[in-house]
C-alpha cells in the first residue's frame, strides 16, 4: 500500500531561541540555519541536538571547517563509534573520508544501498556527521527514511507480530557483492575486493559478517520514539525463521520503508555538514555521478546495543 502518512509524523519546526531549522520535507529532514559549529555555544548546541532528534536528519551550510573541527563537533554529541570500514585520515583516525575520484567506475559506492550505518556491530553507531568538500555538478544526493514514521503507519496487528522479533544485521551481502563486482585497490570497498582470493576472511571482517541479532522494533533511548530497525544492506534473517519466513517479511518491511512519502533527499554542496540520527532513519547515497570527484569526511558518534 502506498502511504500519505498525513498526521501521523509532525515535521514542523519549533520556535527555537538560538538557532532556526527550516524542514525541508513533510516525512523528515530540516537545514538549520544562523550557526557556526566552530563557535557554537552550549544553547546553540542544545537546540541543534534538539532539531536532530525531531527531525531524524538536519544540515547546516556552508560551514568552513577542518578535520579537527568536525571531531570536536562530533565529541559533542558523544565518543567516537567503532568505524566498520575505514581507518581514518593521517593524524584523525576518527575523520573516515569517502571519496571517489571522477574516474572510478563501480557498480557499487559506499553506501549506495538503503542503510543504517555498521548495524552488524553490537553497539552500532548512533549519529553519523558528513561534511561535503567536492560535490558533482548534480547526482551524489543522499536519500533518507525516516524509520519511525515508517513504524507508526504500520497496522496494530503487523506491530504486534514485529514487536518480539530479533533481526539478523550482516555485512555478508556487502562483502560477497564487493568481492565479485569491485576492483581491488585503496578504498573502503576496494579492500574488501581484495580479500576475495582468501580462503578465509580476516578475523575482524569476518566478525562483522557473523554481524549480530537486534530487535526489530527498537526504541529510541532519549526520544522514547518507536522505530522499524531494518534495511536492504544488512538485515538478513530473523532469530528463530526459517530463511524464507524471514525474507518475505524483510522484504515487505524494506519495500514499506522506503517509500516517497517517508523521504527526504539532501542535494549537497561544499560546506555542507549534515547529522542523522541512525536509530530513527536509514540512508542511501546514489552512484549517479561518474566522470565527478565527489570527496565527503565522515565522523560517527558511538550508540549503544538496540533495545
Ligand atoms: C554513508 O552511507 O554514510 C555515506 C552517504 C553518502 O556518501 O552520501
């Protein structure tokens, strides 16, 4: 069923004292205007966290800032989360970029498939900031989801059925696509490529292919926000189904989620720092935009185990 989830998610903004948030889409999203994160004070900060919870994704433009900045940005909001991918840039282990050169062609790009960041870790990372340096000329948006209004337009009945079910969150998928499609070298999915002649994987890939059982229904621990912890990337299985019990309701849910109505898309240009909160939307980058170097920095704010 396709949904127009009229009342039932209230995207507009609040009268805030600090800052102004603008939303930029009925389901979720909203830029936060009049702030400098390099001279935010503690009312500032408050408002923006505020505007994060309530609008799942918020950005900020035109902030001209350095790795040092974003961490101290990040820290904030809490410690650094586990990376699943990379190492970080020399001197800011926590500062992961994601780049890709105009003349790399791939099926696949970071995150080009419906996600929510590193959910086979048992404690996945709560906030995710990325800063935009390079952009394309078009192509390179990211899409979110806004996972509780997804949860909220669910029948009573389909609640209750979801309500004591364990999903299964895997990087399996990732690393048997990457292995067979990408071309080895230097970036995040270029070293798992490399790993395809191995006769077994790395023991740290390999712990986050046995990935880790979350509840499918989780609940937002400030917030208090009910949402549907599930994508297309990871979600593999559910504890105690059958493999195809488990698709066919996996498929419905992601199908469900990713809906226009549940939406927003984020067109980015240099100095945009967007945050989303990992717990109540998912996210989608677009591989759009060969022959365009498009270069991102990504810092994580670590979370705590789905409940
Ligand atoms: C990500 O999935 O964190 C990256 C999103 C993007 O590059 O737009």
């Amino acid at each position: 069923m396709i949904s127009h989830p009229t009342g039932k998610f209230d995207n507009t903004a609040k009268d805030y004292t600090y800052i102004k948030a603008v939303p930029l889409a009925a389901a979720m999203g909203a830029e936060i205007l009049g702030v400098d994160i390099t001279g935010l004070t503690d009312d500032q900060f408050a408002e923006i966290r505020h505007a994060l919870f309530r609008h799942k994704m918020v950005y900020l433009r035109d902030q001209k800032i350095g790795h040092a900045d974003q961490e101290a940005f990040s820290l904030r909001f809490g410690l650094f989360a586990e990376d699943a991918y990379t190492e970080g840039v020399d001197g800011h282990a926590n500062v992961q970029p994601v780049i890709k050169e105009a003349d790399h062609r791939a099926p696949a790009i970071f995150g080009s498939g419906w996600h929510t960041d590193s959910p086979f870790l048992r404690t996945p990372p709560a906030i995710s900031l990325l800063y935009g340096i390079e952009i394309p000329p078009f192509g390179g948006d990211t899409i979110f989801s806004n996972t509780v209004l997804a949860y909220e337009t669910l029948s009573d009945t389909m609640k209750s059925l979801l309500a004591p079910l364990r999903v299964h969150m895997s990087m399996a998928e990732v690393v048997a696509n990457t292995q067979r499609t990408v071309t080895p070298d230097d970036t995040p999915l270029g070293r798992i490529a490399a790993t395809r002649d191995h006769t077994r994987l790395p023991d740290d890939l390999q712990r986050k292919v046995d990935g880790a059982y979350h509840p499918l229904v989780r609940t937002h621990p400030l917030s208090g926000e009910r949402s549907l912890y599930c994508d297309h990337t990871y979600a593999c299985g559910i504890e105690g189904m059958e493999a195809n019990e488990a698709r066919a309701i996996l498929d419905f849910l992601v199908s469900h989620m990713t809906q226009p109505a549940f939406t927003c898309r984020l067109r980015w240009a240099p100095g945009t720092l967007a945050l989303w909160d990992n717990r109540i939307c998912i996210h989608q980058a677009f591989n759009d935009y060969d022959g365009y170097r498009r270069v991102m920095y990504r810092t994580t704010v670590a979370g705590e185990a789905p409940a």
